[in-house]
C-alpha cells in the first residue's frame, strides 16, 4: 500500500501497477493473492477487469482465469458492505452467457458463493479446483 495525494493506492499483483485502494478493489486483490499464492494459478492466465461485450453494452468481469487458452473461472467482486443478492447472480450469469466459463464466484469478501458448471448442470461448491 502507499498513498498518492492523500488517496491510498494497492499494488495489483496481476496488472503490474499501483490502483486506487477501493472498498471493491481490496476484494478483488485479496482474491488474486489467494489464486497465485495459495492455489497457485498463473498470474499470466489471469485477466482483471476484462472487458466484454454484452449485445451493444461493454462490461468489465473482475477476475477472468485461463486454462487451455479458455475462460475457466469467472469471480465477481463486490465490497464487503454489499450483500450477494439474487441482482449479483444475474450479473455473474450474465457475463457466462458470453465467457461460458466452467466456475462462477460471487465474493464480497466475507461471504462467497462458487458454482462449478458441466453443461446445463450447476452445482455449489466450497472449494476451487486445482490448477493442473
């Protein structure tokens, strides 16, 4: 962490530069420590705040990771004072329609909701697959 003209500012492990120290943004960092120190995803197979395109909408995922050169799993952010509604999982849903990634995860933080998805089925899950 540093401050930059008073406003505080974290270190983005994934983009390689200082980002303003939001409510969401320690969410999302959080989240990518987890998956490259403790799960030991690639750093270079991840994307953060990739922009899709939703019909004529341009939207941004929060975290995007790779595997075989395809999205595999799709984590949404939101700040920790932001309870997960049914409104975050339509959001979620809505960028599958167009990553169709295998995992979906809603976070804010304290509470997280991970779905693994094998075709039209969805089930809960409480732990991330393994990277291999």
């Amino acid at each position: 962490l540093k401050t930059v003209d008073q406003k505080p500012q974290i270190w983005c492990l994934v983009r390689k530069k200082w980002i303003a120290f939001t409510k969401e943004e320690w969410v999302r960092q959080n989240w990518l420590n987890y998956l490259i120190e403790v799960m030991k995803y690639p750093a270079s197979l991840i994307a953060v705040e990739k922009e899709i395109h939703l019909g004529e909408l341009k939207k941004r995922v929060d975290i995007l990771v790779y595997k075989n050169s395809a999205p595999w799993i799709l984590i949404e952010c939101k700040e920790q004072d932001v309870t997960l509604s049914e409104q975050t999982i339509k959001q979620i849903l809505s960028y599958q329609i167009v990553l169709q990634t295998g995992v979906l995860i809603v976070s804010n933080g304290n509470d997280t909701n991970a779905f693994q998805i094998n075709g039209a089925q969805i089930q809960q899950i409480t732990q991330l697959p393994i990277y291999l």
